[in-house]
C-alpha cells in the first residue's frame, strides 16, 4: 500500500520524470466536466506526444453518443504560463493501454483533452486512478463505482438524469462510517469516502450535514479536511458558516484547508460576517500555499491563493 500512497497524493508520476521548461495552469475537475462534451471510454490504439492519440470507443457514458475510432489531437481548457522554444505541451499518455476519456469537440472539428494531464483517468490493474477534484488529487477507485459516480456528475454538470438511488445509498453507506486514513487496514474506505465526499460537492447532495463534520474535524488527514470543505458548499445555513469560519481563523490548520473553506463560504456571499472576516485577515497567513510537487511537474504554475490573498478576495466581494 505504501506505494499507492505515495504516487496518489503527489505528483501525478507519469509527468514528473524529465525537465520541462512548458508549464500551465491545470484546471480543477468540476471545470473539465462541464465545459467536456463527450465522457468515454476507450482503447488507446496509437500515441504520439505531440501529435495526440489514436483511439477506438468502447463504450461512450454520457453526452451524444460516439462510436468509432477517432483521433484527440489538442487541448480545451489549456492554460501555458510558460512555453520552451519549439517545444509545446505534449499528450502525456505513454504506456497507456485504456482510458476513460472527458473529450470535446473543438471549434475546428478537433477532438481534445482539457490539458496534457487531465480529462482522463486511466485502468491499472482492475482499478481506476480517477480524479474527482484536481488531476493533483487521485483516488484508487473500482470500476463499476467510478463509472456510476462519474457518470453521475457528468449527466448532473449537463443537466441530464443520474441514478439518484445508487449515488444516495453509496455516499450514505461510506460518510456513515468513521473517517479513514492511509493504514493498510483503512486505505479502501479511505478512497470510498474520498469519492462520496467529491460526490456531495458535484451533486450539491442533501441531508447529510452532519456526517461531513467529523472529515472537516479530522485533523490527521488534510484529504478528509479539503473534501468536507468542499462538501459543505451544498449548506448555506448558519451553522455551516460558523464552521468553516472557525477553520479558517484557527492558525494550526493547514493554509490549503482553510482556502478552500474560504472558497466554500464565498459561495454564500456571506455579508454578514464581513467585519469579522477583516478582522480575520489582517493576521491571516501570507506564507506560499498550493498543491506543492515536484518542481519539474508542467502543472507547477496552477494558481493557489494564500490565505490572506483569498480572504481578501472574498471581502472585496462583500
């Protein structure tokens, strides 16, 4: 397990093995699904890092159906910050062999990828290292679980139907349960819990508010932490707002959790808690915060606001 948990939860290995001077903004996962307009998924018949891949649809899951072979040749939603000289962002598919794809379909007829590294989640070994919040952020997912949760926020992003039941029972039967961690013992429930709490966020899931709470409490893992955080998005109540305020002005928790608790509250548009979260801010932490990574990583530029940088931003809104 051990080595589960260490290419999980850092940088995505199969981008981190050479320098590269090409680096861009990676987007987060709710962005790659909705501006998506095919979810499929395929086998990888030929690739070519600057050309794209070749790829033959066995089965498309949600938006109008494809059939087929076709080829993915760019990228929809990438953002350079910085490019070498004539070397461009390369497709990072090698020795892939399947492949659950986000695909659009440009303007000039192309098929793309959101990025070089997201809009797709690839089969290993019977399982699917799939991305419910950020391609930093992967979880170790069976396949029939990650097909029925994906294709769920897929249909909901698009305003289509999703298997309500089947979401409701999953996310209730693993947010029931105490809050996992990386122990051998645990790491299963660990990923199972990780993709209800990502299934709260996307699905803005009801009646489950106070299961959340022991992930947002749970100080020993920063993964349980940020989902809850997100999570709570679904519960504009005042409670709710106590709590993430409370996380954002307790200075022993970690920078990235109380951004996304800031994110979270933004989404209220809380105004009445303005004079309190100036008062917050004026000692809110300035240190750099982010994903973190390897250095060589092309996703080194994604933008992650300090804490005071995001309360400020969140003021100014008010």
């Amino acid at each position: 397990m051990k080595r589960i948990k260490t290419v999980l939860f850092i940088a995505f290995v199969i981008v981190a093995t050479r320098t590269w001077a090409t680096t861009w903004n990676e987007p987060w996962q709710e962005t790659v699904i909705k501006e998506a307009d095919y979810f499929v998924y395929a086998k990888i018949i030929s690739y070519d890092p600057q050309k794209g891949v070749k790829i033959e649809i066995l089965k498309s899951l949600g938006g109008p159906v494809l059939k087929g072979k076709i080829k993915v040749t760019d990228f929809y939603l990438l953002e350079l910050c910085s490019s070498s000289g004539g070397h461009g962002a390369e497709f990072h598919l090698k020795g892939l062999k399947e492949c659950y794809f986000l695909l659009k379909k440009n303007n000039k007829g192309k098929y793309c990828i959101a990025t070089p590294t997201t809009g797709f989640d690839y089969i290993k070994e019977g399982n699917v290292y799939a991305t419910y919040r950020h391609s930093y952020h992967q979880a170790l997912v069976p396949i029939d679980v990650y097909e029925k949760t994906m294709t769920a926020i897929f249909n909901n992003y698009h305003h289509q139907e999703y298997d309500k039941k089947y979401i409701i029972d999953y996310v209730n039967k693993y947010i029931a349960l105490k809050p996992a961690g990386f122990a051998d013992n645990e790491v299963t429930t660990f990923f199972a819990q990780h993709v209800a709490l990502e299934c709260v966020y996307h699905l803005r899931l009801q009646d489950v508010y106070a299961k959340l709470l022991p992930f947002l409490a749970d100080t020993s893992n920063f993964h349980n932490q940020v989902s809850a955080a997100r999570a709570l998005v679904a519960y504009n109540t005042k409670d709710c707002k106590n709590e993430l305020l409370h996380v954002i002005s307790d200075t022993t928790r970690a920078h990235f959790v109380q951004v996304i608790c800031i994110w979270t509250l933004s989404a209220f548009s809380p105004t009445e808690y303005k004079e309190q979260l100036i008062k917050i801010s004026e000692s809110a932490s300035t240190k750099e915060n982010g994903f973190s990574g390897n250095i060589m990583d092309p996703r080194i530029c994604t933008f992650f606001p300090d804490v005071k940088e995001a309360l400020e931003t969140l003021i100014k809104t008010l």
